[in-house]
C-alpha cells in the first residue's frame, strides 16, 4: 500500500480537489491493523471472560443494587445487583457471535442466490423482484416481525437479522457476477467445457471474493446493532442469556437513576460497529481499489 | 415521460406483492397453530377457535390469500386481536408523533449534512475533510439508543432544559410540541446525517472535477455561487436517492427512538404489537411501512426530470 501523501496547505479560498495520493484517516493501512486490533481484544476479552471475571454473570445480589463503577464493580451493579463488567465481557460471546453467524450466513445466501440470478436468466427477475420487496421493508421491522412469529433463541435472531441483510448481497453477487461472466477467461472455461458447479467455484466466486467479504464485514456491523435494537424492541435474544443488546435492556426501568449498565455495554457495541466499519472501509482500499464504487452501489450497510 | 412514469408505477407493483405475499405468509411461517400463538399460553380450546374463525384460518391458504389480499385493496386491514379496534384506524391515530418525528428528522439532518458535505468536498483532503468524515463513520456505528439515553439523562433529567419523555401535539402549542422533538429528532437524525453527508461529499467531490466548474470559476464567479448553484445543482441525484434509500433506515430508527423517548407513535404501536402477538397490527404495520418506501422512492425516481433536465425518458 502507498503511503498517506500529505496535502500542501491550503491558504487560498478556492482550490480543486486533488484526490490521487490522498487517504482518509480512517483507511489505510495504519486504520486497518488498528481496527483489527480492537476487535481481537474485545474478542479476547469476551472469549476469556471466565478468566478475567470469577463473578457469575447472571449472580444475583440484592443488596449491592445500582452501585456506580467502583474498584470491585468496574462497570458498576444493575438494578439486581447483577456485576455489568462480567454481563458486558460474557454479553460479548453472544453479541460477536450474532454478527458472525449473520455475516456467514448472508454470504452463503448472498453468494448462492446471487449467483443464481447472474447465471439463470428466468430466475433473474423473479428473484430480483423478491429482494426489492424484501428491501421495500425497513430491517429492524423485518427481522422484528420474524423473531415474533418464531421462538425467540440464539439461532432465530441470527436467523432473523440474516433476512433483512441477504438482499444486499445478492444484489453485489449478481452485479459483480453479470460483469465476470462476460470476461475471457469464463467464456475460456465455458468452451472447455467447465460444468458449472465447477466454473462457479473456481472461476466466478474466487473472483468476486473481495468486494463479497468487504460486504460481509457491514453485515457484521449491521448484525451487532440489529441485535441490540431488537432486544430493546422486545423481540431479541431472551434475558438466559447475556447479549449486549439484552444487559441494555434489562436496565431501561433504572436508566434515570444509573446510566452506567446501559453506558458500558452500548460503547462496547459502539467501539465493535465503528472498528468493523473501518475494516470494512479499509479492507476494500486494500483487497482492490477498484471495487469501491461496486460496493456503494449497491448500498454498502449504513 | 409519461411511459416512463407508467412503466416505473407498474413497477411498483410486484415489489408491493412480494411485500404483501411476506406479510401474509408471517403468519404462517411460525411453529405451529397461528390462532394458538396469538391466544397465548393459557388460552382454552374455544378462544383458539374462536381466533381461527376471526382470522378465517379455517380457509385453504390461496383463499385466505385472496380474501386478506381483497380487504387490504379495499382499506382493511383487519380488526386488532388485542383491542377489538380496527388496525387502520390504530394506525390514524397514531401516525401523527412519528410523521412530525420523521419530517423533523429529514429536515434537520438535510440542513446539517448537506452544507457539511459541500464543505469537506470542497475541502477534500484538509483537516476539515477528515474530522467531517470521520465524524460521519463514528455517526454511522453509534447505537442509536446510546445517543438518546444519554442526551436525555444529559439534558432531560440533569439540566431540566427539555423534557425528559414523551409527545405533544401541535394542538398543544408550539413550543411544547418542539420542544418534545428536539432530542428524539437529533437522535434519530446521527444516522441519516452520516448518511447523507457522505455521499453529499462524495457526489460533490466529483462534480467538483468536472470542466465546467473550472470554467465557472475561470470567469470569475463567487466561489459560493459556483458551490451551490453549478456543483450543487449537478450533485443533486445522488443525493436525493439516497434520501429516498435512507427512507428505510429513518422508519426503522423511529421505532427505536420512539421507544427510547416514550412517544405515542407507530413504533410504539410496533413494539406493543410485538409483545402482544398482535399479527393483524404487525402485518398492517409492515404493509403501510413498506408501502411509504415505495411510494417515496417512486415520487424520488418521477423527480429526476425535474433535478437533471438531461434525463430524459
């Protein structure tokens, strides 16, 4: 990668803009390996929660109730004594692990469907149709509407925010597939007669990988804050099991009196949407400069 | 034109039937009985059956589609399983806080992202560029929720300087009804400001570049002039569409801040709904969501013409 070239100062009023050379400050390479490195401690942390914290997540204790953060309580008590620090690092387990299911699970749908409708002309339009119905719906309703018609667990929200996130996906996969398919190298493989599992695997998906799991870091992003929203919405993980979006939720009815156990684990949802969005950002400068427009058009996940 | 726009209206219609197909089939995508979800947990045999009729579960699923898909061409959206009243008149009374909400939001989140994008563009690659963008990247990823609590305990419960919760309507004079907009319209606004300020600049920055901007400049026109009437004006499509993409985002974000901020509006409806198993709520409320969408984003694709009297159709 080139390094950041830093722009003459500007005194006059009035100048063109010069874009060759220059980086935002949240690309590159130095925000690459710094948001990387965000995520693998918030990952780690959460991962080895039972060996930072020996106090149970779930451990009730009526008497030190809304205590604000302090040397023994880090990140302060909730309303039923539950410490927030431990709630927050094992939140962390389920949150990440919504995000990775949803991302692995748009990619596959994304990448099948996608590929479908690039290759079968008559499938084409129907599908397409169906993803700009599933788009005409906002995400959040969506995935809301979902989790209320199913058994609210673990799998039914990944499953339920993977919805929403799939259209996006397909609409890049078919986008990026319609442009290869035209390239020699595909007719090449066609003329030999490739069969097409084989021509997709090997000729087609390799070559659109890049802009896909740029794609696949928004969903991520999306997935963390879609599952939040969802358990304040009512819909979300059940409170069994700590998510961060389920801590913040639990704690509303006190919010006025302690901020804290609403505080933590939101920056921590904060800090790991902001650090994918970077890596998302600066691992398509990365991975191919050329794939940036593909990417927003269409409709890189806010 | 007219083609077009007949084309582009005739569009709009299998998108609303894939909407209207996912709406209608919700019910049955579930486990189970439907009419047992809805009478919940402690519900006897009769109530079961009694939702089954009311709900005409009874039908083969084609007819049933029909009949549902009949009623909602004709304005019924059914009856809600929880209060008795009908869905449509549920929505009429509540539509109003999350209008006010939703157009306060575009307003101000337009007034302040636009001009910000035009800046940093103007300004690409200065300071002032990047504070601009990454301050539009931290925007994007801040739960909405957290802004919300924390201006209100800020602001609301602290300082005493707006009030805490809740909604007033106009009815109830102009500055009470403001005043309960401001924060929930600034914390819904982060994100759709992010949005647009980006893209502002990234439409901007391109134009920017174009020769006829250099021309502008050469016979000596106010920079202001050539910003907002030669760069703006050619910006503009971009930007709009993706007001109109944003529509999506801003409806699912008042639910959230409805939510946070108590206000009696759809999104409060929503989540009620879903508590409740309301499925006649919940289906009419995607449908109307859905429909605002579609609507918005075709009255954006008409407007083109008016923006660019280059596109030609």
């Amino acid at each position: 990668m080139v390094a950041a070239i830093e722009p003459p100062a500007h005194r006059r009023p009035w100048r063109l803009p010069r874009l060759v050379g220059w980086r935002s400050p949240l690309r590159g390479r130095g925000a690459l390996i710094g948001a990387a490195a965000v995520l693998i401690v918030i990952a780690a942390v959460s991962i080895a929660a039972p060996l930072i914290t020996d106090v149970s997540p779930q451990e009730l204790d009526p008497i030190s109730r809304l205590l604000p953060p302090a040397a023994d309580h880090w990140f302060g008590t909730d309303g039923l004594g539950r410490d927030v620090f431990a709630r927050t690092l094992y939140g962390g387990r389920i949150s990440l692990l919504v995000g990775f299911g949803v991302a692995v699970l748009t990619t596959v749908f994304g990448l099948l469907i996608g590929a479908i409708a690039g290759f079968a002309r008559l499938a084409d339009e129907l599908i397409m149709r169906v993803m700009d119905g599933l788009m005409a719906i906002p995400g959040i309703l969506l995935a809301a509407a979902l989790m209320a018609v199913s058994h609210p667990g673990l799998t039914t929200v990944i499953v339920a925010i993977s919805v929403p996130e799939v259209p996006r996906m397909v609409r890049l996969v078919r986008s990026m597939v319609l442009s290869v398919r035209e390239r020699p190298f595909v007719e090449a493989a066609v003329l030999s007669g490739t069969r097409l599992p084989r021509l997709l695997l090997r000729h087609v998906i390799p070559n659109i990988l890049a802009p896909v799991v740029v794609q696949a870091t928004f969903a991520f992003a999306m997935a963390i804050l879609l599952e939040s929203y969802l358990s304040l919405l009512g819909a979300g993980i059940p409170p069994g099991i700590p998510s961060w979006g389920n801590i913040i939720t639990d704690s509303i009815n006190t919010v006025r009196t302690a901020f804290w156990p609403i505080l933590f684990p939101g920056l921590f949802v904060a800090i790991t949407v902001l650090a994918v969005n970077i890596l998302g950002d600066s691992l398509r400068d990365f991975l191919d400069p050329r794939f940036v427009r593909q990417v927003r058009m269409a409709g890189s996940a806010p | 034109m007219v083609s077009y726009a007949a084309r582009r209206l005739l569009g709009v219609i299998p998108v609303m039937l894939v909407v209207g197909v996912f709406v209608f089939m919700l019910l049955h995508l579930g486990a189970g009985d439907p009419a047992a979800l809805i009478a919940g947990d402690f519900a006897t045999p009769a109530q079961i059956a009694h939702i089954h009729t009311l709900l005409g579960l009874d039908q083969p699923l084609p007819v049933q589609f029909g009949r549902w898909g009949w009623n909602i061409l004709h304005g019924n959206l059914g009856v809600s399983v929880f209060s008795g009243v009908s869905v449509v008149k549920l929505i009429g009374e509540r539509i109003w806080p999350t209008l006010a909400l939703a157009v306060s939001t575009i307003v101000f989140s337009c007034a302040l992202s636009i001009p910000l994008g035009i800046f940093a563009a103007w300004r690409a690659g200065t300071a002032i560029d990047r504070s601009v963008m990454a301050l539009a990247v931290a925007a994007f990823s801040f739960p909405v929720f957290l802004v919300g609590y924390a201006m209100m305990i800020v602001l609301g419960v602290n300082w005493h300087i707006l009030p805490v919760q809740g909604y007033a309507p106009l009815s109830a004079g102009l500055w009470p009804f403001l005043s309960h907009l401001i924060m929930p319209t600034v914390t819904l606004g982060f994100v759709y400001l992010a949005l647009l300020a980006r893209i502002t600049r990234a439409s901007m920055v391109e134009v920017l570049s174009q020769d006829y901007i250099r021309t502008a400049r050469a016979k000596g026109l106010k920079m202001r002039t050539v910003l907002t009437v030669h760069a703006l004006k050619n910006a503009a499509v971009p930007i709009v569409t993706t007001i109109g993409n944003g529509i999506a985002l801003l409806i699912g974000g008042a639910v959230v801040t409805e939510t946070v901020f108590a206000i009696p509006g759809l999104g409060r409806l929503t989540v009620d709904a879903i508590t409740q198993h309301d499925y006649p709520v919940i289906q009419g409320l995607i449908l109307v969501f859905g429909g605002v969408y579609v609507v918005v984003n075709l009255l954006i694709d008409l407007a083109y013409t008016l923006l660019d009297p280059r596109i030609r159709y």
